[in-house]
C-alpha cells in the first residue's frame, strides 16, 4: 500500500473524524517502510499547518494587539474599583462607630433632660404626694368619727389625687398611695358589711330574718354619729360599691330560708308557715295546712314584713330581685300543678286566681316592682287550662290508640236506603205467585231502623262495572280538598293508594220495610204498584274498644264547654276557655289518624280495623252533632270526612298489597307460557293454586273483621285482579295448540273454584252463586274458558246468538280465533262476520 494513501486517510481521520472506506486501506499491512513513510507524510503535513498559521498571523498582527492594549486597560480598571470598595467599607465601618458614639452621647441627653425634669418637677410632685396622703389620713379620721358622708367624699378625693400620679407608676411613692387607698377601702367595705350583717341578720340554721329598726352604737368618743343606722349603712354600701351585692345576697337567703321552704310539700304531706314576731321573720313547725289561701297569706307576710322593717331605698330594688324570682318558684311548685284537667276543680282554681291576683294587688300597693309576671300568670290563665287541657286530651288519645286494640267488638250497624223492584229481585226478592206487584207486603220495620243514616255508605246492589273506584264518594273529596280545612296528612299520593280502589259497600241482610197506611189495600182494590220501596240494611263487623272511648272523651270536652259557657261560670277568668275546647276534638281526631298507621301495623288485619273503626266512628260523631241543639258550636263535618277519607286510604291500602301479592303468585306461571311442558307445566299448575290457596287465607282472615257485604265485595276486587292479570296474558299468546287450549281450561277452571266464596243462601234456603255480581269480569273469564275449548261454529253462535258481545270486543275475538285456529277458510268467513257484525 502507498504511504501516501495511507497519510491521507490518517490526515482525513484527524481532521474530520471520518474513516476511510477502502477495503485496501482498511487491510493494508504496516511495516517499517510504511510507518518511516507514514511519518515523514505527517511530519510534513505539520509543516505545511505552521507555515499557513504564521502566513495569518502576519495578516492580523495588528488586530491582537489592539485587543491585547485593551485588555491591560481593563485589569487597570478593574485594579482601581478594588481599591475603591475598600475605602468604602473602610468608611463604612469608620462610620458605624461614630453613630454609636452619637446614639449614646443622645441618650446621655435625654437622661441628664429627664433628671433637670424631675428635679424641676420634684418639688409639685411632693406636694402632690403629700396632699393624697393627707386626703387618706382625713379618710380614715372621718371613717372612726363616724362621719360616713365625709369619709366618701375624702375617699373619693383621695382617690382622684392618686391617679393624677399615675405618670409616676414606676416609682414606689405611687405604689405606696394606692395600697394604703385599697386598704382603706377593702377596711372601709368590711365595717359597712359587718353594720349591714349586724343590722339585717339573717339565721339559716334557725330560717330566721331580723330586721334591726334602731341603729347600732358606735362606741366612739366625739362619733359625728352616734348611731349607726341602716341609712348610714346602704350610703356606705352605695359609696363602696357593695349595695348591689349586698342586696343579691339578701335575695337569695330570704329565698333560700324562707320562700323555697314555704313553697315546697314535704314527703309528710306537711309544709311550714312564716311567723312574725317583733324585729323578727321565721318559719316555725311544719302544718298540714296546704290550702292556697294560707300560702298567699304567708308569701304577702313576707312582702308586707320586708316593706315595713326596710327603708325605700333598699325594699324597691330588692323587689326588682327577689319578686321574679318568687314568682318563677311559685309557678313551678304550685301554680302550673294547681290548673285542674276537670271543670269541677275549677272553683278551687278560681280561688287561686284572686288569691294571685291579691299578692299582686299587695306588691303594687308598696309600690313595688315585679307584680307584672303576676298579672300576666292570671290572664293567661285560660289559655294555660286550655294548653294543658290539650296536653292531656292528646296523650289520652295517643295511649288510647295503642292500648284500645287490645279489645274488639262486634257492631251492628243499621242503614236505610230505597230499592227499586228490580233490584230487590235480582238480590233474590220475591214476587206473588200470581204475578202481582205487591212484592212489599210481608215487609216491616221498627220506626228506629226507618230512620234515614245519610252518612253511611251506600250499598252496593248492582255489580261494579269496573273497579275505577266508583264507590268512593267523590265529590265529598273533592270538596274536601277545596276547602283544604282541619286537614292533617291528607296528602293521596303519601299512601301508596291509587284512586281506582273502589270502597267496600255496606249493603246486606236487607229487612223489608211496610208499605205506607195510603198504600195498603182500601175496599179489596189493590193499591197503585210502588216503583221503590225503603228497606232498612242490616250488618255486622268487628271494630275495637277505640271509635267509643274517643268519642267518650269528646264527649266529655264538649261537655265541659257547655259547662264553661253556662251561666255558673259567667264571671269565671276561665270562661273565655270555653270557645278553645270546641278545637280540642279536631286536634284528638288529627292525633288517632297520625299514630293509627303505626298501632294498627301490629294486627294482621290492622287496615281493615282502621277502617272499620274509623268509618263506625265518624258515624258516630255524625249522629252526635245532630243531635247537638243548633245554637251549638260544635262543628265535626269536616273531621267526619277526614275519617272517612283516612278510612278508605286505609282500606285502599290493604287491597292494593294484597292485589301485589296475588299477582306476584301469578307471576309465577310466567304469562302461562309452555303451560304443557315440564317443568314449566308443574310451576303453573302450583302458581295458580297459590293463588287460589292464597285468596281462601285472605277471605279466612277477613271473615268476621267486615261486614258480609263489605268483605264479599273486597274478595270480588281481589279475585278481578286475578282473573283480569289472567285475560290478559292468555290473550297475549298468540298461537295456542291444542293441548295448550285444554291445559290452559284446567288453570282456568282451578281459578274458578274460588267461586264457592260468593255462593249465598236466598230466601227459601235457595243457594245461589253471586261470583258474577262481585266480580266484575268473572262472566269474561268464564266465556274465555269456553272458548279455549270451543269450535269457531260455538265461537260464531256465541257471538251472534248469546252474550260473548257483552263481554268481548270483536277484535279481542278475532285475536283469540287467529291464536287457537289454523289459516282455513271457515275461520276467514268466521272473522268476517264477526267484524260485520260490530259495522252493522
């Protein structure tokens, strides 16, 4: 290989980076005369890099030795500056020391300013300090003479004089002076104390008060007052500033040792009473008088006592303390248990009230305060009855609600309604043999079952057309709900009712009623046809001890109303209480609908006594306000349809639950779909015997809670659920086989044993099914049974000459047909006259 391809590449690799590419280089093997070559190459590459520098520097020669000059300028420059910083902070420091030199020949200034100050000042500042003292030494002069007004006023003087020294807080002068001024006062306070102790004693071991009239020797030669009187005391009390807390303490002991005691009945039934005797106030041996007049007498003792040993000055803004302070006592201890429930305790309570007012009349007379309280307790006192009237109604009712189920009754309720020949035949009256009209001849009833009961519900002697709640007394409601009044809860949606729930009639064991004298036959004619008779409506159903223990106790405020209202208690502070009673029902009857959902949850039947109860007795608070004369106040029309709303919300209720429960047994045929094949057919077959089973429990647990009517009704609803949930899945199908058709009749036919729960006993010992009056689409589901099994010829005849019209649209007949036939041209001209037969 050639040194100098071999230079060239190494040339190329310094100065560039690169590699060579060449195979040969790359390979190329170096020996001696390669490495000589190699070297001298490189040694004159070297040559060749110098002499091309010097060749430039010759070029800018001139330029670096401008920058060169320059840069020695710069070190100079930046030599300087150092030099400069250093003097700086050589000065800096050098002047730190001259400005604390400076701070502390200034305050050596202020210091030798402050002391000519004070040397100047000295002189008035002894004066000053010397006339303070002198004004405590004169204070504590005029305190042993006895001089108390002048004492006061030296203190106060002595005082002021201080607290002009008090720029001189720091210096032992001042503090001195104020702790002989305190000294003098704290000494001054406890002799004004001990004079008040001394003149105003009070004993609790013996519950004793006295009240010193003369005053107290002061034992002071030349005394400016020789007798130290309770005057002179409270001057100094209010001087010190301890008249307030010496009048709170007397407050509390004549409260503490003579009122509480006198209020409170001890475990012996015994109370103690006040005895006055000279200077003295006390409580002796305990007495079984508790009458109030004895201790109004003793608290006026007391007041009248209290004003006659104290000055003015003294008893009125003690009065201000102690009066409200008795009072409040007096309320709780005997006042507020003193307001009777019963109207006959009220003339014990009318004497209460004049004694009341009396002790007030005695505390205004001294022209004291807090008699107000007093007053008001009197003039309240109607509405304090009246609340505690309240109390008592509310929590009798409430612990009758949930006390009275322990007791239930059977009831006979009677009702009169007017019923057409018609309908008297349909539910199994009897006409002549001969065809006459005279249907009512046999009929007969006492004048007290004539009697109309409006309020009552009506029967139901026509089957329901459909359970879109009918029978529910609409416009009642909606009345109700205009006027919006004595209303509690009676919001529908917060039931879980919906409006479709129809209320059970109370319609049977029907007695016939006489025909009228002008009706009876007259000379062998017949009388005219009658086209309505009245028959009087017979039943019965379980209620608790509840409806007539409430009504009772509504009874028995009324009651004490009218009483109120009498001419006895005319002038009574009680007799504006009467018209408040009037409300106290409304307020009982809002308290039995409000705990009745929680009481009655307990019972199995609970909704269903709810509604009896309440129904039997709104029933009777109907009866009773009309036989109220009419100047009576007594208003329930509103409250009556507030129970009967509560009534059917409850009877809602329960049929609503029971309708989810046999249609989730339903449910269990799963919409009676592969009803033939197992194990889908065994699980429809139990689903509607459960159903079935469940509807006997529920006719067995109901039984003897409802009236017959009334429960056959409810059965009928709950057996329309089941037989309606049952229509609509067999006819939502589709196509039904042969086998299923028949599977199908024997569930149907199962669901129809339940008919034996409205079989009833005619007159003559007939017995007769009434399923189809009960239940509104039983006729429905028996002619689908028949279909289900029919030919489409059956199917055509029951259209076209029976009663499957009645029941079935036609396209609901057409479905089924399309459902249980194949394709064929008799089910064509079948569905075609079907249809034509609805267009014509």
């Amino acid at each position: 290989m050639a040194a100098d391809a071999l230079a060239t590449a190494v040339l190329q690799h310094a100065e560039h980076g690169t590699f060579p590419q060449d195979e040969a280089i790359i390979s190329a093997q170096l020996n001696s005369d390669t490495l000589s070559g190699l070297l001298h190459e490189l040694i004159q590459a070297r040559t060749n890099a110098q002499d091309d520098l010097r060749t430039l520097s010759k070029d800018t020669a001139p330029d670096i030795d401008t920058w060169i000059t320059r840069a020695k300028d710069l070190q100079a420059d930046i030599q300087r500056s150092r030099e400069t910083a250093r003097q700086i902070v050589a000065e800096h420091e050098a002047g730190r020391e001259l400005r604390a030199k400076a701070e502390d020949t200034r305050r050596k200034v202020q210091l030798l300013e402050k002391e000519v100050t004070f040397e100047e000042t000295l002189a008035g500042t002894l004066e000053h300090i010397r006339q303070a003292n002198g004004l405590l030494d004169d204070v504590r002069e005029e305190a042993v003479r006895g001089d108390v007004k002048k004492a006061l006023e030296y203190l106060e003087e002595a005082e002021s004089s201080i607290a002009g020294l008090e720029p001189l807080g720091d210096t032992k002068a001042y503090g001195l002076l104020q702790h002989r001024a305190k000294q003098l006062k704290e000494s001054s306070r406890e002799t004004a104390t001990e004079c008040w102790n001394a003149l105003v004693h009070v004993d609790a071991e013996q519950r004793s008060l006295r009240i010193q009239n003369h005053g107290l020797d002061a034992n002071i030669p030349g005394a400016a007052v020789p007798e130290i009187s309770i005057d002179v005391v409270v001057l100094a009390a209010k001087g010190l500033g301890v008249f307030d807390a010496l009048l709170q303490k007397l407050s509390k002991d004549v409260e503490r040792i003579i009122i509480r005691p006198r209020l409170i009945i001890h475990d012996e039934e015994q109370i103690a009473r006040v005895r006055v005797k000279d200077e003295e106030l006390s409580l002796f041996i305990k007495q079984d008088d508790m009458s109030s007049v004895a201790l109004f007498d003793d608290l006026q003792t007391v007041i009248d006592f209290l004003a006659a040993r104290l000055p003015q000055e003294v008893a009125l803004p003690l009065s201000a303390i102690l009066i409200p302070s008795m009072t409040a006592q007096l309320e709780e201890h005997w006042l507020e248990l003193a307001v009777p429930l019963d109207v006959a305790d009220m003339s014990a309570f009318q004497d209460l009230l004049h004694c009341v007012g009396r002790l007030a009349d005695r505390i205004e007379g001294h022209g004291w305060h807090g008699s107000k309280a007093l007053r008001d307790w009197v003039h309240n006192a109607p509405r304090m009855w009246l609340m505690k009237r309240r109390e008592a109604v509310l929590g009798g009712v409430r612990n009758l609600v949930f006390t009275g189920l322990r007791e239930t009754k059977v009831v006979e309720r009677i009702e009169t309604q007017t019923l057409s020949k018609e309908d008297h035949e349909a539910f199994g009256g009897s006409a002549s043999a001969e065809g006459n009209d005279e249907w009512d001849d046999a009929w007969e009833e006492t004048e007290e079952e004539a009697k109309p009961a409006e309020h009552e519900a009506k029967p139901g002697i026509t089957p329901a057309e459909d359970d879109d709640g009918s029978a529910w007394d609409t416009e009642d409601l909606d009345e109700e709900a205009k006027s919006g009044s004595n209303r509690v809860g009676e919001d529908s949606d917060a039931w879980g009712w919906g409006d479709d729930e129809q209320q059970p009639t109370q319609a049977r064991n029907m007695t016939p009623k006489a025909p009228p004298a002008s009706a009876q036959k007259v000379n062998g004619d017949p009388p005219p046809e009658p086209s309505e008779r009245q028959i009087t409506l017979r039943e019965h159903l379980t209620v608790t001890a509840i409806p007539d223990s409430l009504l009772s106790i509504l009874k028995d405020i009324i009651s004490d109303a009218q009483t109120l209202a009498g001419p006895t208690y005319t002038s009574s502070p009680i007799a504006p209480a009467a018209t408040g009673l009037y409300t106290l029902p409304t307020l009982a009857l809002a308290i039995y609908r409000a705990t009745a959902p929680t009481a009655y949850a307990k019972l199995p039947t609970g909704n269903l006594l709810i509604y009896n109860d309440a129904i039997h007795l709104a029933s009777s608070l109907r009866d009773w306000q009309a036989s109220q004369p009419p100047a009576s106040r007594l208003r329930l029309d509103a409250d009556v349809k507030n129970l009967e709303t509560f009534a059917k919300r409850a009877y809602g209720s329960e049929m609503e639950s029971q309708r989810v429960v046999l249609r989730d047994l339903l449910d269990g045929a799963q919409g009676f779909s592969n009803c033939t094949k197992p194990p889908f057919k065994q699980e429809c077959e139990s689903a509607v015997e459960q159903t079935v089973d469940r509807l006997r429990e529920v006719h067995r647990q109901w039984k003897g809670i409802l009236s017959d009517g009334a429960l056959l009704q409810s059965l009928g609803s709950l057996l329309a659920a089941v037989t309606s949930k049952a229509i609509t899945e067999i006819e939502d199908l589709g196509d039904i086989g042969e086998e299923d058709s028949h599977q199908l009749r024997r569930l149907m036919d199962t669901i129809s044993t339940a008919k034996d729960i409205f079989v009833q006993q005619r007159e003559g010992g007939e017995f007769a099914d009434m399923t189809f009056i009960y239940c509104p689409n039983w006729l429905k589901f028996q002619y689908l049974a028949e279909i289900l099994e029919s030919s489409l010829a059956d199917i055509k005849y029951l259209w076209k000459d029976g009663e499957l019209s009645l029941e079935f649209e036609a396209e609901e007949v057409v479905e089924l047909i399309e459902g249980l036939f194949a394709e064929s041209d008799v089910r064509r001209r079948t569905i075609t006259e079907i249809r034509r037969s609805i267009r014509r």
